[in-house]
C-alpha cells in the first residue's frame, strides 16, 4: 500500500538541451596520471562544453531538487512488510537508509529494519550462515544466497550494501546457531567474506571489493580458507577483465564496486598501477556509453551499456535508469553532475517513480532507483534531509595541481 502523491508535471528548464554535454573523460582529467590503452568508447554525444558565465557549469534548478524529494518521499512511503522476502527488505534498507522502517504485519508493530534483522527478527528468505573457526581462531558470518529475487542473490551482496550504508563494524547481531542463540558482530560477516574469497573465472567479486576496502582498504593480503594467499589489488585484476554487458543488472554493480575500489585506494594515497590504469579506462568506457545510448526524453537504455532501448515497461524504466544513474552519482565529479544531461536523467528518473506510485515494483529496481537519487541529492545540494548514509559514499579524488 503506497500513500498517493500528487505532484503536477511542470517540465523542468533543461529540455532539449542534450546535444550539447560536457565532455567525457576518465578520472585523468582528476588525476592527470599517465594515459592508458584507448578502450574503445562510443563517442559521446555533443561536443562543446556548456559552461556558465564564470566557467562553471549551469546550476540545477530548485525545481529538479523539489521532484528528486518528492520522488524519495513517495519511495520511503512505500511499506516495508516482514512478510516481504529478505531481498526486498535488504534493498529497502539500502534506497532509504539505516533509518529504514518495517512493519510486523501480524503484531501491527513498527521497527527499525537494521535493528529488527540485528536482533533476530524472521524474515522469509533470510539464513545466517556460521562457520567456526573460518580464520585467525575465529568464527565467521555469511548469507545464504537464494532462492532467485526471494533471498541474497548474490556473494556479499547484503554485507556490501551495509557496508555502504556504514554499518559499523562492531554493530552485534543475534543469530541462531545449531541449538543457542550467538551473539556475533558486522566484522564477522567480512571476515567471512575474505575467507571465502577465491580467484577463479567463475567467481563473482562485485560486492567483495566494496565491502572489504569499504573497512581494510586497498592495500591488503590475507589468506582464505583454502590457505590461498589472496592480495586486494588481484581481486581486482580479477575484476576488471570480467564482462559488464552480461553481469547483474546491465554491469552496473560491476562498475559500482570497481569506482567505490578505486576511489577509496586514490583517497588514501593509492599509486596508479597498471589495475588502477585498467579499472579508470574501463570505467571512462561505460560512461561514453550510457551517455551515448541515452534516450532522448533522459532515461537510460533499458539495454543498459549493450545498446540504444526504451522498452515500454515501467519497471524496467525505473531499473535500468535507476541502476545507472546510482551508478554515475557515485562515479561523476561534482561539475558532471550538474550537466545537462544528468539532470535529465535525474528528472525523468523521478518522474518514473512518481508515475508509479500505485504499482507494484521489483524490490531491485525501485530501491536502487532511490539509492541513486539520495547519492545525487545529497552531492548536488548537500541536503541535510538526504539519508545519512548518501555521506559514506567515497567521493572523486581533487585534480592534481
């Protein structure tokens, strides 16, 4: 059940204004690092630079600021059931914070969903795993992934997404083990993950790097539990030769972990080795491309980074658009941000969710949609009223002098 919002559909002054964009280019315009292997990019859209009578970019209208907060509010009025599945619950955390709500719908109780799944609460769809002494004498948490868009749906996924959100390490969690109730922390999960780290083709990474340079950073090695020694920089090599096109929901969890890797390696006075160089032009690639296969009323290719599409259906609108716009409001510097063509893309964004306020909508798309906008609403205007967490994401590094 969603609370209605009305809202009337005054066009935003920005419409038409696509062909002329600001021009692209990979983290060397922030960096000024030495250049790497073309990858190939679509060329963009447009050619010259729109800039404002000072140099700066255009601002962004208080009327986009007003429709991304009206889309937010109509996201966080959405219920949160404990009758929803595990995968809808953990994504409603993630698109309206550690402040999310839910509702025990048989006790008609009201909780915060952190705290309700920390302190043991059922949810269908969620098992907590524990393996005992997984590494260093210690026990180790993981999650069961599956069933298919009931459960996790993939390695690390939940422990990434709080690790975005900010979750602290020694944030405790109740959780049933054999016949006892144990009592474990958010460092076990990563402990777990980092165990059970391999390198091997089939290996899915995406979540992995964010959530362990999220709390070790970028310059680590450990062993796992098959007594493999595993450094984080292969990891990411591992990474970066892997396929956006074909991976979960169009790549864009792919590049996500692979910016939020690279950004917090660069913030802590990382070198640019040649993974570094790879994962920059890789990232420079996929940007070329959502701006080039970007449609003409500001979404994003339904087709994600594979080709030009706008497919009728809303939900896959608002998840595709939604996806890549989370992804470039983590990934584009503050000036980009601004461009023309984010803002539109920013605006149609919302007006999807607005549009679909008394649908039903996958828990991925809808959730990752607002996890998108908040990133965006909080680096464009800083607005306090953003959840907090939007504050954890690391930020583009500050050009060189």
């Amino acid at each position: 059940m969603t609370r209605k919002v009305t809202l009337n559909r005054v066009p935003l002054p920005i419409g038409g204004m696509l062909a002329g964009v600001l021009g692209l280019g990979c983290l060397h315009w922030l960096t000024g690092c030495a250049p790497v292997a073309d990858p190939d990019p679509v060329p963009p859209k447009g050619a010259e630079p729109i800039k404002g009578p000072q140099g700066n970019p255009p601002g962004v209208p208080d009327s986009l600021k007003e429709r991304v907060k009206a889309a937010l509010d109509q996201v966080r009025d959405r219920d949160l059931l404990t009758t929803h599945s595990f995968w809808t619950v953990f994504h409603g955390i993630l698109g309206n914070g550690l402040e999310a709500k839910i509702r025990d719908t048989f006790k008609n109780q009201e909780y915060n969903a952190v705290e309700y799944i920390r302190n043991g609460g059922s949810i269908s769809g969620l098992e907590f795993l524990v393996y005992e002494n997984i590494a260093d004498g210690k026990d180790g948490v993981d999650v069961k992934i599956g069933p298919t868009f009931y459960g996790q749906g993939h390695q690390d996924q939940y422990v990434a997404e709080m690790a975005q959100l900010g979750l602290a390490l020694d944030a405790k969690f109740k959780i049933r083990y054999k016949t006892e109730v144990r009592e474990y922390t958010f460092a076990d999960f990563i402990r777990c993950s980092k165990a059970k780290t391999r390198i091997k083709s089939d290996e899915e990474l995406s979540w992995t790097i964010l959530a362990v340079s999220q709390y070790y950073g970028t310059q680590l090695s450990w062993t796992n539990k098959w007594g493999e020694t595993i450094r984080f920089e292969d990891i990411v090599a591992h990474e970066v030769e892997q396929p956006i096109e074909t991976a979960a929901c169009g790549g864009t969890h792919r590049l996500f972990g692979l910016t939020w890797a690279l950004f917090i390696h660069l913030r802590n006075g990382g070198q640019w080795s040649p993974v570094w160089h790879k994962v920059d032009a890789k990232l420079a690639k996929y940007h070329a491309n959502a701006r080039n296969y970007q449609n003409d009323d500001g979404s994003f290719s339904t087709e994600y980074f594979r080709s030009p599409g706008r497919a009728p259906d809303l939900d896959r609108q608002i998840g595709a658009t939604g996806h890549i716009v989370e992804w470039l409001a983590l990934y584009l510097p503050d000036h980009e941000l601004q461009a023309p063509w984010m803002q539109e893309a920013v605006n149609r964004l919302s007006l999807l969710i607005l549009d679909a306020r008394d649908k039903l909508l996958d828990g991925g798309s809808i959730y990752h949609a607002a996890h998108g906008l908040h990133l965006y609403y909080h680096r464009v205007w800083n607005a306090r009223d953003a959840i907090p967490s939007a504050k954890v994401i690391p930020l583009p590094p500050p050009p060189r002098q």
